[in-house]
C-alpha cells in the first residue's frame, strides 16, 4: 500500500514537471509593430538683396542637388523635404556672395529667408559710370563713338514726354539704340567745346543687376568756328541694367530742360 502510494507520488511529480517544460517550450506571441510612417515638409523662402531688401530675380537656390531659379518676386519652395535629416541650403548669383545654411525640418513648412551681400558697390559703380560717359562726350573724338554706343543698351529707349522730345529734337540725347552714334557724331562734329556734367546725383538701386539714378545734366559748349556759347540745364532720370558684367542705360528721360544759346 505504501509502495502503491510512492508510485503514485512519483507519477504526479512526474506529469506536473513535464507539464512545467512544455509551457516553457511554447514560443511566446510577438506584440505588433506600428508601421513605419514617414513625414514631409515644405521649405520655402524669399531671397533678397541685404542692402536694399528687393528681390534678386536668377537667383538660384539649390537642395538636394535640385536648384531652383528665383523669378521677379524673389520666392523659392521646395516640398516633400523628409523630417529629421540634416539639409544644406544653398544660394549662388554671379553678382553676390554665395550663401549656404545647414538645417533640420520637424514641421509642415518651414521659412529660410535669405539675404545677399552683393560683390561690389552698386551705387559707387554707377556714379563711376557716369564719370566715363561725361568723360567720352567731353572727348569730341570720333574714336570714341564706339565706346559710347557700348554704354547704351540695344533695348534703350529715350522718355516720350514733351521735355524729352525737346532735348531729342535739339540733337542732345538720342531716341533709341540705333540713334546714339548719329547723335553722338553729330554732337562731335558740331562743337569744339563740350562739358557734360552731372550733379546732385541721387542713385536708386533695386539689386546689384537694377538701378537708375536722378541728377542734374549740366553741358555748356562752344558750336562751330565761331566758337558760339551754349548751355543746357536739365533735370534728368537714367534707368540702367547690368548686362553680363557692364553696366548699360536702358532708358534716359529730361523732366524740365532750360537751354541758351
């Protein structure tokens, strides 16, 4: 009887062991993952000249080796920018310093204004400017006339307004294009004194490409053999526009013009 009952023990001892390694060699549920979502942003911005705070129109901005080129309101955007990664933003014109700034986006869009340093100074450039066409007038040399008609854009266009066509009547200042070296010539051929200058200069610069300028035309000359006095007082505005890398006139207009004869 008591053998019996040690067997029994045995037994049981034997079922509940067997029981505890099975439990223990089940393999136990893995909870679900979340799925993976991944999160874009927007990267949007103006570019603008430090100075004057106008727009850079050419401009190119570039991310992700994908540039972007700045139109007349200044404003680039690029989307689907991935969350988290370290970006470097980019901003290159010939007539700036380059620009880059390294960032981070966590967000649906984020704002990277930029502004740029020009190269030179615009204005110190256009009162240079000046100084070379009064220079080249002043000459009465016909080996000039080229140089002359190279400050002038091939787009130039004097002002309609009736002081304007005054001084385009009286053989001053040229119509269009294809009119500065008749003009120009003539003025050469007609005087043996000239002096061109330009006072009270008030530059206006819109980006290092734009500008235009507002000042007082003095020219006093002597006409012909006879060496007969002239003077001309104007009130005058210059329009100008970089073309490649030289400055040009692209429209010239007289707001009063008082001549002597």
């Amino acid at each position: 009887m008591i053998k019996e009952k040690v067997v029994l023990l045995l037994l049981f001892f034997a079922c509940l062991f067997a029981c505890g390694e099975a439990d223990e060699e089940l393999p136990k549920s893995k909870s679900p993952q979340a799925p993976l979502i991944l999160e874009y942003g927007t990267i949007s911005g103006t570019v603008t000249d430090a100075n004057t705070q106008h727009p850079i129109p050419g401009a190119v901005v570039t991310l992700l080796e994908q540039p972007f080129k700045i139109g007349g309101d200044g404003i680039y955007t690029f989307r689907d920018v991935l969350y988290g990664d370290i970006y470097i933003l980019i901003v290159e014109d010939a007539d700036y310093h380059s620009f880059e700034q390294p960032f981070e986006i966590y967000q649906e869009r984020l704002v990277l204004n930029v502004a740029l340093t020009p190269l030179r100074d615009t204005s110190e450039e256009l009162h240079e400017f000046l100084d070379k066409l009064s220079a080249l007038l002043e000459s009465l040399d016909m080996e000039n006339l080229e140089r002359v008609k190279a400050l002038f854009s091939e787009s130039y266009v004097a002002a309609d307004d009736e002081a304007t066509i005054f001084g385009i009547l009286s053989g001053l200042i040229p119509e269009s294009y294809d009119d500065v070296i008749p003009v120009t010539s003539k003025l050469f051929q007609d005087y043996v004194s000239l002096q061109f200058q330009f006072k009270d200069t008030e530059v206006d610069i819109t980006h290092a490409r734009k500008g235009a300028a507002t000042l007082q035309l003095d020219i006093t000359a002597e006409k012909g053999g006879q060496r007969e006095p002239r003077e001309l007082k104007a009130r005058c505005r210059f329009d100008f526009r970089r073309e490649q890398s030289d400055w040009k006139i692209v429209y010239w207009q007289l707001f009063e013009i008082d001549i002597r004869l």
